[in-house]
C-alpha cells in the first residue's frame, strides 16, 4: 500500500521535485515513502515530526500544534480543515503521511527493491540496474545498495553497505551513512540553500541516518555516532575513494559527480580521489532558542588547484567550522548558519517562515564568497549573494501565492531577479492550477513562462489531466520559444493503478527548453528535457498481487526529428 499511496501524489510532486538542476532529490522522496509506511500520529507529533512532510510550511506546523493546544485531541484526520490556513487541496496532499492513531512499529524484517531500465532496442550493456537490501530487527539494520549504470561492466561497479542502530537519543553507523545537521552549508545531503526547494529542507534536521542515495560522490564512509547527554552531539569520521579529474601534474581539478564509467574518460576518472574527514556537531536548547557548532577537519589526496592555476586553491588539507542559531515561536520560526571555510572564507544563510493576518511569508538570504567550500553543503565559484521572499494566502476563496527571488554574482556586479506567481483552486471534482513567471539578468527581461494544470475527477479512482506551458528566452535580436501541451489520464483500481501519458512540445532552440517532471519508478526522480519539437509519452502500471509484493513498469518514448528514444523499466518491490 505503501507505494501506491506515494504514487496517488504524483501530480503535486511535481511542484516539489520539478527542477532546473541537477539535485539529489531522491533523498527526500525515500523519506516520503518512508512517512507513508509510518504516518505521523497528529495527536503526538512535534513540530520536528511534522516538519517532515515537505507539503506543510513551518506555519502550518506550528498551527497544527496549536488547533491541538487549544481543543483537544483530533477525532479524525480530516479535523485538520478546522485549523487556519488549511483547505481540501492541501488536506489532499498530507492525508497518506498522517493519521490520528499511532501505529505500533512492526518489525520489518527485510525490504528488498529490484530496478532495471534499458532502452529499445536493447544493445549490448546498455540496461541500468539498482538494487536496496534492508535488513531490520527492532532498533537494527543493515542496508545494501547496488548500481549499474548504461554500458558499465560489473553489475556492481558501485555499491554500498551500511550498519544502522537508532533510537529517539541514540543513533550508530557504520560503513556507509548519511548526515542531515545544520541548515545546509557544512553538511547535507541535498546541499545547501541555493534554491527553492531547499527552504522546506533547511528548516528540519534528520540527523544521522542510512544512506539512501545513489549518487557516487556522495554520503560518509566509516563511523558515527550520535548521543544526548547535556547537549545533543554527533561526532564522525569518513575515508572513501571519489571520481574527478587529475591535470597531467597530479592534481585535482574538480569531482565527477555523475558516478557513470560508461568510456575510458569517464573510467579514468573513477576513485582517484582520497577524501578523509573527521568532526563533529552539537546542538543546545534553552527553551525556544537552539544553538549549535559544527566542524571537520578535511584530507585530500592528491590536493585541489585552481582552475586556471597550479596554485593550491583548497590544497590538500583544511578544516571548517560553523555556528547555527533556530528561534520557534508561536507564529514563526527563524532559522540560521554562519561558516568559515578555507582561508577564512565567511558564508552563510538564514530563513524566516511566520504568519502575519492571514497570510504566510517566507524570507531567506544567502552569501558565498568566491571559493567558499564545504565537501558536504555548498560551493561557491564566484561571490554569491541571493535572497528569496515568497508570500502565499490560503482561504476559501483560493490558494495565491507569490515568490521573488534574487541571485547575484558580486565579481561580475550582475543578478537574475525572479517574479512567480501562483493560483491554485479546487471546485469539486475540478482542481485548477496557474503560475506565471518572470526573469531578469542584466536590468533586461530575458526570460518569461507560464503553466496551466488542469485536473478533473469524475469519479474516486479516476482523474484526468490537462497540462500546458509555453516559454519565452530573450535575446538582444531575437526570442525563442517553448510550447509544451500534454493529456494525462490515471486509474486506480483495487490492487492496480496506472497513468497514460501524451505530450507535444516544440521549442526554438536548446535556451528554450522545458522541464517536465513526470511519473517513474518508484524511488525515481524524473525530470524530463525537451527541446527541438516532437512528441513523447508513458504508459505506467503498478500492481499489487500479494500484501507484500509490489510490481511496476514503465514504457516511454520521445522522438523528435530522427531522433527516437524508447525504454522500458520494471521494479520489484518486496517487504517480508
């Protein structure tokens, strides 16, 4: 049931992982998988439990809590459309990751998932597979993690395993493991905030826990624990090989993130790269205010150089430190990180979430100078300064919402500046969405588009999707164009769910692509590229034949001009 719940919410994942970069997202859609095994109780959970589930704000929390203070235990889920600020469509979103009765923690034994994906025809090695073992028992677990990607020789060209031990006070790792502390700078596992997804992930911390990832040049290897005696403490420590490029004088240029060894370039490039760390964190609470510290220490072999110099840029050792203040009041939370970085390079970031009358706002800001590094949070090659304010009203009336974003490079003395505007409202069966946005480099407009999302449910266990973009990049001579239309329909039935998926699209060049998030397998995030014109689609299928067994499959296929590109996936989903 797990899957299915995860997979009914598509559609508004797209808002949440539909992004412009290449991000780490999977991370966060494993926790929301994770939350719809073991909803939270809204009777018990904290604003950290709560904070959790991406759809709510830090405001929404916080009144949550509230509603509970002041009347009493919720009867039933749907209690929550008495609490300010929440309406149908948001209820919609949070009903899988929530109930009104804590449910005992069964003991999960062993969780298996199998993936492969190849593309049509097949050739040779060309198929990619995954594979995520968990083994729990109580407190206990052990985690196996393998990957083959396009044309890689070893069915386990990368793999992971780790050792877990957790408690609410107590947590241990050992092999490979993932650390979540602080707003993002020094250590996450989806970096720092940079942008718009990140503010929902800067307000929570999830501490230590197993890794989940995929992503090669990411996550910890060796040891950490983490107690609370007076204070909250984690301590670690990592050695582990990663991919990047080495100049003809032996040193390092820069990581490959990318993981894949599919040519003698790419496979020159695999585990060169010695990383070690060590270091720690502490946090202290006094009543509402949090104050934390945070530090490692850092040993590359060979040393990073400039990019355009054999001057020691980060060199071959250095250590970072940061200090952290969060505030949670009744009606806002502010949350912030100052680090020091190597060669004594400041940079931060802080946010704010609070409800004034009836509206939320959300303001942050960041600044990285040039070469501000931290292995685990962010990077910065020029100076960086950038601020994010985004204001949203929920009534009865509609979900409206506005953002405006700042992101400037100080050495260069230019910014992009950002306007969206959204609209979201739901009438019976309809539920409607519009968003406009706006882009400006240089004191000229160079970029504009909108989105229209129209959904209609006739009845319980089937919906039917109308989706439509264009866009619009400006040149000093010229504009180019996006236009993208799509029909979507989906079904549930019993055991069996499936969505159908047909789109247009026709752009004049590659600056005015489009990004499409659509639906894959799941624990898969799929943003989809297109540019040129053409058309493309999917037929998705997920059945359950037995309580603990789950089979998906996916089909797409784009062509555009000569080009075609068809491919087929399956995953098998297996809980003892």
């Amino acid at each position: 049931m797990t899957l299915l719940l995860v997979l009914s919410l598509i559609s508004y994942e797209a808002s949440l992982f539909e992004v412009e970069e290449d991000r780490d997202l999977e991370i966060l859609l494993d926790e929301m998988e994770s939350l719809a095994r073991y909803p939270l109780d809204i009777n018990t959970a904290g604003f950290d439990d709560l904070v959790k589930i991406l759809y709510l704000t830090p405001t929404d929390c916080l009144n949550i809590i509230e509603y509970r203070t002041m009347h009493g235990p919720y009867d039933k889920t749907s209690d929550l459309l008495n609490v300010r600020g929440f309406d149908e469509a948001l209820y919609d979103k949070i009903r899988p990751f929530i109930t009104v009765k804590a449910k005992p923690l069964r003991i999960e034994k062993c969780n298996i998932r199998l993936r492969s994906i190849t593309e049509l025809p097949r050739s040779e090695l060309s198929e990619k597979y995954y594979t995520r073992s968990e083994v729990k028992y109580g407190n206990y677990s052990m985690h196996l993690i393998t990957e083959k990607d396009p044309f890689e020789d070893s069915f386990f060209d990368y793999y992971a395993v780790g050792f877990f031990a957790g408690s609410d006070v107590r947590r241990f790792a050992f092999g490979k493991y993932n650390l979540d502390l602080g707003s993002g700078v020094l250590l996450s596992p989806v970096g720092s905030f940079l942008y718009s997804t990140d503010f929902r992930v800067i307000m929570r911390e999830r501490g230590l826990f197993p890794y989940t990832s995929v992503l090669e040049n990411s996550g910890f290897f060796g040891a950490a624990y983490s107690d609370s005696l007076l204070l909250r403490y984690t301590i670690f420590v990592s050695q582990q090989k990663l991919d990047g490029r080495i100049d003809t004088l032996g040193f390092t240029r820069s990581f490959d993130a990318s993981g894949e060894h599919t040519d003698s370039l790419s496979r020159s490039r695999k585990d060169q790269i010695n990383e070690r760390l060590f270091g720690y964190d502490a946090h202290y609470r006094i009543s509402d205010l949090q104050i934390s510290s945070r530090s490692y220490w850092c040993m590359y072999d060979p040393p990073f150089v400039c990019a355009d110099s054999t001057t020691q840029f980060y060199g071959d050792k250095f250590w970072t430190t940061g200090i952290g203040l969060n505030y949670y009041a009744e009606s806002f939370v502010i949350v912030s990180e100052l680090a020091r970085s190597f060669r004594n390079r400041i940079g931060g970031l802080f946010g704010f979430n609070g409800q004034f009358s009836s509206f939320d706002v959300q303001l942050a800001g960041k600044y990285f100078p040039a070469q501000f590094y931290s292995p685990k949070g962010v990077e910065a090659d020029n100076d960086y300064v950038g601020g994010i304010l985004v204001v949203r009203h929920r009534s009865s009336i509609a979900d409206i919402g506005m953002t405006v974003s700042i992101d400037g490079d100080t050495e260069t003395d230019s910014a992009k500046y950002k306007v969206q505007f959204n609209f979201e409202k739901k009438i019976g069966i309809v539920n409607a969405k519009l968003q406009t946005r706006w882009r400006w480099y240089g004191g000229e407009r160079d970029y504009a588009s909108s989105r229209a999302f129209l959904r209609v449910t006739p009845f319980r266990h089937l919906f039917f999707d109308i989706r439509l973009e264009d866009k619009y990049v400006y040149d000093i001579d010229n504009v180019s164009t996006g236009l993208f239309a799509a029909i979507e329909m989906g079904f549930e039935f019993k055991a069996i769910r499936g969505r159908v998926r047909y789109g247009v699209f026709d752009t004049d060049d590659y600056d005015a692509r489009l990004y499409v998030y659509e639906t894959d397998l799941p624990g898969v995030i799929k943003n989809r590229t297109l540019y040129d014109d053409g058309h493309y689609g999917f037929i998705y299928c997920a059945v359950k034949p037995f309580q603990s067994v789950t089979l998906s499959a996916k089909y797409s296929i784009m062509e555009k001009g000569d080009f075609l590109d068809k491919r087929v996936g399956a995953q098998l989903d297996i809980r003892l």
